[in-house]
C-alpha cells in the first residue's frame, strides 16, 4: 500500500483530529471503496463477451460469487489491525527509508484508482501481524490492534516492537477478542491468530500437516483458515482440483459452514465421510465389535482378493473372423495378456477395458506379418468383434462393488476363501450378516459397509482425487474411513485434525503415525497445539485429570486466558431442580449456554425444560436472542463450543459407553466445551478419576 506512515491520505479526518476519529474514517472510506467494487461487478455487462450461452452462465456463476465474497457484513469488521512498517516492504531497508503502513483485513479492499486501503490477511505483507515480536519486530514500527462493538470501531491499543524501551504486554484488545461470548455458529479466528497456528496456516500446499490439538486450541479454526489461505496462495490450481471439508456430523458442519464464506470463500464443499461413501442407502447398525473389523484395514485386502477372484485364465484360443480371412489367438498368447494385466498396478476396469484392445492388438500383428496394413480403425472395429467380447466376458467378468461386498457378507465359504490368513475364523463369523440380504436394495447396510463398497468401487475405478482435504475430528476414523478419505486427495495434500485424547469410537486412532500411513499421508508433518485459547483454566485443568486414564502422553493443555472462568461443581440431590437452576442462572448470563448430558437422560432432560418453560435448540438448530439453550447429547458435544456449560450427571455420560476408557474420553470432550464457565451438577458420585 502507498500509504505514507504519518497520513491517511484515504481519510476524511484532519491530522490533528484523535486517532481514533482518524481510523474511523479510514473505515467508512473502506467501506465505501467495498460498495463502489461490489456496484462495478454488478454493472457488468456480458452481453457482448460471451460467445455461446454456456460460456455465458459460466461468467454469470463467476460474477454472482465475485457479488457475494463483496459483500459488507455489517457485525463483521472491514479490517482488525494495523502494520507501521520501518521500511517499504521487499526495498533495501536504507537508513532513512520511508515506511508504509497497512490495514489488515478479512478481503482486499481497494480505491477507484486501485490503491489497496484494506490488505489481505493471508497477504505476505499481512504476515508480520502475526509472527512479529519484540524479539523479532520483522521491520515493524507499529502494530496496532483494533477493537469493535458490533461493526462500530471503538477502541485501538498499540505495540511499538522497535522500541526497546517499551516493554512486552499480553494485549488486552485480544484477550477480549478470544473471550468474546459466542452465540450461533462458529466465527473466524483471523484477528486472534497465533505465531504457531500462523505456521501450520501458511504451511504449502504440496505437503501435508496432522494437528494434534487439545480442547479449544483452536485445530478446527486452523484447518478452516489454511483452506482459506490455500485458496488464496494457489486460486488457480485449487479451482481446477477442488477442496473438501470433511466433518464428523452434520451438525459440526452446520456449527462452521460460516467461517470460510465469512473470509470470502464460497466454493469449499463440506461433507461427512458417510457423505463420501454414500453408494447405498444405509439403514443398519453393527454391533461395536463387528464395525472393529469391518473398519480394519485387512479387509482391503480381503476385498481386492475377492475381486480379483473373477478374473479367470482362458480355457481356449480366439478366432476373430474379418471377410474371407479368419485369424486366430491362441490361448498362450490370452495367457500372457491376462497375466501382464494382472501384474500392472490399474484398476480392476481399467485392465478390462484394455483386455479387448490387447487382444486386438494381436490380431492386428498378424495381418501386418501377412502384408495388410491396418490402422486404428480396424483395431477398433476388432476390439468389438463378438469372438472378442465373448472371450473378455468370461475372462475378465464386469463386477458391481454393491454386490461384490453383499455375496462377502453372505457368504460363508466365499468369505472364508478369500480371508484366509487374513482374518481369523471368529472375525469372519463377525462380518458374516446372521440373515443373509437378497439383493442389494433390500440389505440394510450399515456405515461400515458403505466404506466396504466404497473400497471395492476404487478397486474397480479409481477415486477422483481433490487437491486438498481438510480431515477433521480425525481421531474418530477407522483405518478403512482413513483409506475413503485417502482416495480423495491422492494426487493432492491434507490437513489432519485431531486430538488422541477426544476418540470415542471403538476403532478411535491409536496414534497419528499409523493413522496418516492409513491415510497415504505417512510423509505428513505432526504439529502440536498446546496454548488453550478457548478453555478457561479451571476448565481445562480439571478436566485433564482424565488424562493419565485416556491417552497417556500427551501434553495437557495449559490455558493462557487470564480469566479463569467460572467452574463449579454442585451436588443436585433434588435431581432435575438443580439442573434448571443452573441453567436459569447461567442464562442470565451474556452468550450461549449449552446443557450437556448422556443421550440417555436426553428426553428426560428436554420434558423438564419444557415443563419449566425453559426454550432451549438441539444441535446443528439456531439459537436467538430469546432461547441461548441448546439441549446436547453427549454424542453430538465434539466440537461444539457455547460460552457457559452445564453437564449432567458426569458418572451417566461415562456409563453411557460400552467401555470405561471411551467413557471418559466421551467425558473429557463433554467437560471441555464450555469457553466462560461450566457447572457440573450431579445426584450420583463422581467418577473417581476425576478425584
């Protein structure tokens, strides 16, 4: 930006008006500057650019999303900080250089002559607001926080780096900013970042990254920016690849699916992996054992045997007739061409879809020994010939994947033939369905089964690949749903999101290692976020005494909010009385408020609310200004954050589970979610690790 240090030439404001008057003005400039770019794109007219109408619609789609990223969200500030810069950014940094100083923001913003006012946060120029320090000021003069009530600019606090004489202070504007009472859906974090979430953001495309993240250290909104600066350091490359958001329910979708159109990205699909694998309708349910073995990644191997089992070598020669001449294959010659398309690393279709051409290739040698000179039409037309057909039919058979995993299941001594030495005789027994579906349509498939037929579909044709994944709640998947997720981004990147600690599935991730070897992601780096920006202190710290119990190891989270929040644990031998209280109390409160409990005590729960008159949403529901309670299975709580907590019977959400271990990880999850305060009422005792 060509703004000099010491003006505001953008600026309505005198020089010698306060500062904050001046930085006001700057941002009604740039708000106006917004409007005028978003009334240009609207102007446009493309009647005389399009050659056809489907060029056309395309442009019409291109300038419909260039309409919605402008837009001026009212509550949404244009810019949250400030860079006094020593020198001009990329010049020799001479003795006397004239700084420049940049505004830093959600989107670009620039004049009728092109001149930025706003800069990019995800600009290379915007980085420094981040990383910079006083131990390493990056040629900053100035760094200047700003802070907002609704859209209105109404504080700014600033840090000179480069001097020596001011001394470090934690900055009270973001202190305010993480602690802000949350209500509705998840926001960005792009005025908050941190130096280390910084790193893992602008890590490149090309490589992957895991992040094991503790309660509220803010992994998912990490993952979610670093897809917002990929879209913006590769536009070009990510628009013909595609990106993907993978989460772990519908509901944390509909929790974070403002954050990226918040920073101006609109094309990033979101799904959950039974999204992926959505090849039949699931209706089943397996029982946790069974699911343990489905999910296992031997059964990838079962499945490719089973597959490959169709392929059968032929019992005799070809002869293809063409006119007066008949030419002839002979089974050794079919042999070889099999055997080499068996050694070659495609896919089951791929090879059946060159068998016919191999084999009139052959043919195509022996009229060219006889003096014909045949072309590529004639190869074609041979490739179709029905002696050709009919020989590929019965050596390489088409196999539907649905029905392929229906006859693995069904079938006792088809599994077992192909299982052999791969799984044992009670694993098979536990895969087998006990009734047997007569087609596919009729079979109630569960999601374990859906990734089964997910699996043999890419062995039959390979998986489109996106060019890059965001995995979250990863801890969760089993290794069949980290291959589902691998085939999506095999030509592109990942970025792995998950905390060890918080899996709660009977197949949960033993270790990230083995997990992104699952994934095809074994090169990716592991990254560990241990600053807690969302758990107050007393939170976090009586939570992770549940550590030691459920992952060993791992570096409990240490809070760095200086409010300690609000915690309490309160003995409610009135039962469901002082639940309500709670929540009354609670709901005085500025923020949401969210009432966790085990899925069991869920309708109990919700009767008593609505007899007391207590409004209250379930997740993934809008909450208002009128009802802030959001009524949570304990199930559903991953992910989910609400200013104040209160959690029901902790001993119920542990015996809710079919072991202790995920129990208390299910537990530790539920007592994390809260970012002001948490009350925790019981009737019964504690669970003992949490003493």
């Amino acid at each position: 930006m060509s703004t000099p240090a010491h003006g505001h030439p953008l600026s309505d404001a005198p020089l010698s008006a306060d500062p904050l008057s001046r930085e006001r003005s700057h941002l009604a400039a740039s708000r106006s500057a917004l409007r005028a770019m978003r009334e240009d794109v609207e102007s446009l007219d493309i009647a005389d650019v399009t050659a056809n109408w489907v060029n056309a619609a395309v442009l019409e789609k291109q300038i419909e999303d260039r309409i919605k990223a402008l837009a001026d969200l009212s509550e949404t500030p244009l810019f949250f900080g400030r860079l006094d810069y020593l020198h001009a950014p990329g010049a020799e940094q001479a003795e006397g250089g004239e700084g420049e100083l940049f505004y830093v923001g959600r989107r670009h913003v620039h004049d009728t002559d092109g001149d930025p006012m706003v800069i990019d946060w995800r600009a290379p120029v915007s980085q420094p607001f981040y990383r910079a320090s006083k131990k390493d000021p990056q040629d900053i003069a100035l760094r200047r926080r700003f802070g907002y009530t609704g859209g209105d600019l109404t504080a700014y606090e600033d840090e000179h780096l480069s001097d020596p004489a001011e001394a470090a202070v934690t900055s009270k504007l973001l202190q305010q900013e993480i602690e802000r009472p949350r209500v509705g859906p998840m926001r960005d974090i792009v005025a908050t970042i941190q130096p280390e979430q910084d790193e893992i953001v602008r890590a490149g495309l090309s490589g992957s990254v895991c992040v094991q993240g503790g309660p509220g250290t803010g992994k998912t909104a990490v993952g979610l920016h670093r897809v917002a600066y990929l879209l913006y350091a590769h536009r070009e490359r990510l628009a013909r690849t595609g990106t993907l958001v993978i989460g772990p329910n519908r509901s944390f979708l509909h929790y974070i699916e403002q954050v990226l159109p918040a920073l101006g990205e609109l094309a990033v699909r979101q799904a959950t992996v039974d999204d992926l694998v959505a090849h039949v309708e699931v209706r089943g349910a397996d029982e946790a054992a069974t699911a343990v073995v489905k999910g296992d990644a031997r059964m990838a191997e079962v499945l490719r045997r089973a597959l490959y089992s169709h392929v059968a070598m032929p019992a005799e020669g070809i002869v293809v007739v063409r006119g007066s001449r008949r030419w002839r294959v002979p089974v050794y010659e079919l042999e070889e061409i099999v055997r080499e398309l068996l050694a070659r690393d495609i896919r089951y279709g791929a090879a059946r879809e060159a068998l016919p051409q191999r084999i009139a290739h052959a043919v195509l040698v022996q009229m060219e020994r006889a003096g014909e000179a045949p072309d590529d039409r004639v190869q074609n037309t041979v490739a179709r010939n029905a002696a050709v057909k009919a020989a590929v039919k019965a050596v390489w058979p088409q196999v539907d994947p649905a029905k392929l995993v229906l006859r693995l299941l069904s079938d006792a001594d088809f599994l077992a033939e192909h299982a052999e030495g791969v799984l044992d005789a009670d694993e098979q027994k536990a895969v087998l369905w006990v009734k047997p579906a007569r087609s596919v349509k009729s079979a109630r498939w569960s999601p374990a089964d859906a990734v089964l037929i997910d699996e043999a579909t890419d062995l039959v044709e390979r998986t489109h690949s996106l060019g890059h994944v965001v995995l979250d709640e990863a801890q969760d998947l089993s290794p069949m749903q980290y291959r589902a997720v691998g085939r999506r981004c095999t030509t592109g990147s990942a970025t792995v999101l998950g905390d060890l600690a918080q899996g709660t599935t009977p197949w949960a991730t033993r270790s990230w290692s083995e997990a992104l070897s699952h994934l095809g992601k074994g090169e990716a780096v592991v990254e560990e976020l241990t600053a807690g920006f969302r758990v107050p202190t007393d939170v976090i710290a009586y939570a992770s005494r549940l550590l030691p119990h459920i992952a060993p190891g791992l570096t409990p989270v240490a809070s760095i909010r200086e409010n300690p929040g609000f915690f309490e644990i309160r003995a409610a031998d009135a039962g469901m009385a002082g639940v309500l209280a709670a929540c009354r109390e609670l709901l005085e409160r500025e923020g949401s408020v969210g009432l966790i409990a085990a899925d069991a005590r869920v309708p109990e729960l919700a009767a008593a609310l609505e007899a007391a008159g207590i409004g209250h949403v379930g997740p993934g529901e809008e909450t208002t200004p009128a009802i802030r309670l959001t009524l949570v299975p304990a199930s559903l709580a991953k992910g989910l954050e609400y200013d104040y907590v209160v959690l029901d019977e902790p001993r119920a959400v542990v015996d809710g589970e079919p072991d202790e271990r995920t129990g208390l990880r299910r537990l530790y999850v539920a007592l994390t979610r809260a970012v002001s305060g948490l009350v925790v009422t019981h009737a019964t005792g504690l669970p003992p690790q949490l003493g």
